[in-house]
C-alpha cells in the first residue's frame, strides 16, 4: 500500500465504512480502510432491525463483512489507529502509530462512543447493552411487556417515556434527583399510567446483566426487569471533523449533525462525514445505507474526473 495509489482512504470499520468499502470495490475504486475494531455497539448482545442479519451478533456482522471485502483487490484493510489527519495540496494525509497514507478524498467513518459512567448511576455499566438501552427500535421488541424504568433528566426521560411506552405500559421515569416541574407533562404521564420517581438513585441491582432493582438513596427501592436511557452522553470517537470546522446544524435528539450535501461531502473538499461519525445515531441499517450512497457518489465523481471531453 505504501507505493500504490490510494483514491479514498476510509476511518472507521462499522456498518457505515464497510459498506462504503463495499461499494468502492466493487467500482474497482483503491480504498484503504483504517479501524481499531472497537465500536460502541460491542456491549450488546444481538444487534436488530437490520435485514437478513436481525438478532445476530454485531462481531459477527463484522466479521462477515470483513472477510466479503477480501474478495476485492482494490480494497486494502488495516488495523490501525488514525491519530492525525492533515489536509494536503492533493487531498489529505492520515497519520497513524505506524505509517501515514495519502488520498484525494477521506471518508469520516469514525462513530460515536457512549459515555454513560457520566450520567452518575452506580451499576448502569454493568446492566448497559444487557437489560438497559439507547434505542427502543433495536432493542424494544425484545423488552416488551417487562416492568421498565426510563433513565434520564427531568427534560428527556419523561419526552421519551412516550416513545418507550409503545412497546411497555409498566413504565416507571427516574430522574435521579432532578425533580419535573412541568405541571402539563407531569398531567400527560400520569393520564398514560407512567409514574415519575425523582429520588437520587443509590444503585442498580442486577444478576449477570439483568436489571432487577432500582434502590434509592433514602434506603426504599422499586422492581425493574430493564430500561431504557434517554441519553448516553456520547461524543465523537474522535475529533477530526470538529478540527476542520465542519458546520453544524441541530438534529434529533438534541444531536448535532454535521452539514453535508447530498453526496455526504462537507464543505472541504473531498471530505466525506458518514453514519455515527455524521449524525451521532444513524442505527445500523442508517449507517450502511449512507456508506453505500457516499461509495456511489465518489464512483461516480471519479468517473466524471477521468471521462475524457473535447
């Protein structure tokens, strides 16, 4: 690789970045793809919603992908940290802990991490990705029906208490001390049968990952089977995008996205921001879509810039 052309250089090895590889080999295109193989969806057991693929492991998605790309000689993978990336006359740079590699163009595939130690809830590690969770639509068919809590501040828990109780009526909003003062959204829960508790969380009980408990500071506790978090408090996997600049608009969630056009390219030119890396929750079917739409949208610019005209 070190001698041969590189026309995209991809970080990140998620569904977003091996589904664009995909695309780009089989359009015969020399892509390099960079991955440290450690994504946030490694905590969970089963990753759902994605067709022909519903239930299955998401190592193991990763793993088909892997060894599909293998067939395609134009694209090379590399386990390997990007750590810098630079923006050159021709394209850019990455530099990682064992080499740089040049491209004209760089796909941004690089995610998000969750940071959930930061909501403050001793035992929330330990049931995450288990018995507790981000998203209702990967994982809410699974938890339907159980005694749920949804975890949160006084703004979001009780805003997405009304997504979760699609899937659960015994649904119980934990605030963790921040006590809900909006006398209308108190009148609307209590109206669809959804308690608040806003005491100070003490701990979460759980046995191999299965929320049991929710025990409070004042000693008193209340059943749970698992729940649901209204916010991971991720951030970018890394800080490559916010160092160029890249625009930004509010997205859903209280997200912010990362403006882009309709190719998936930023403002910089030949920079491309995709799934997690893009939106901070694409889903895995979100991410693998837009990897396959940015693998086309470069195909097709490269065939225009090597198309020759009078």
């Amino acid at each position: 690789m070190k001698n041969k052309n590189i026309d995209v250089i991809i970080i990140g090895g998620g569904p977003a970045g091996m589904s664009a590889a995909l695309v780009l080999g089989r359009s015969r295109i020399d892509s390099l793809i960079l991955n440290t193989e450690n994504p946030r969806n490694l905590v969970t057991t089963h990753s759902h919603g994605f067709l022909t693929q519903d239930g299955v492991h998401p190592s193991d998605i990763f793993s088909i992908a892997k060894k599909q790309l293998e067939k395609y000689p134009s694209v090379v993978y590399r386990k390997e940290k990007a750590l810098q990336v630079v923006k050159t006359p021709k394209g850019f740079k990455v530099i990682t802990d064992s080499k740089e590699y040049e491209s004209e163009r760089l796909i941004l595939a690089t995610g998000h991490k969750d940071n959930v130690d930061q909501l403050g809830i001793n035992g929330l590690e330990e049931v995450y990705g288990k018995s507790v969770y981000p998203c209702p639509f990967c994982d809410g068919f699974e938890m339907a029906d159980r005694k749920l809590g949804v975890f949160g501040n006084a703004f979001s828990a009780p805003h997405f208490a009304k997504v979760i109780a699609h899937w659960s009526k015994d649904l119980i909003v934990f605030t963790n001390g921040e006590p809900l003062e909006e006398k209308r959204l108190i009148t609307n829960l209590q109206l669809n049968g959804i308690e608040v508790i806003d005491k100070p969380i003490k701990e979460l009980v759980s046995i191999n990952g299965q929320l049991k408990e929710v025990v409070f500071q004042d000693g008193t506790s209340v059943e749970r089977e698992g729940g649901f978090l209204s916010d991971t408090k991720s951030t970018a996997s890394v800080d490559f995008a916010e160092k160029f600049e890249i625009p930004t608009v509010e997205g859903h969630f209280g997200l912010t996205f990362y403006e882009v056009d309709d190719n998936k390219e930023t403002n910089v030119k030949g920079l491309y921001i995709i799934g997690d890396s893009r939106t901070g929750w694409s889903g895995i079917v979100g991410a693998a879509a837009e990897g396959s739409e940015v693998g086309a949208a470069i195909t097709h610019q490269i065939i225009d810039e090597r198309w020759k005209n009078h």
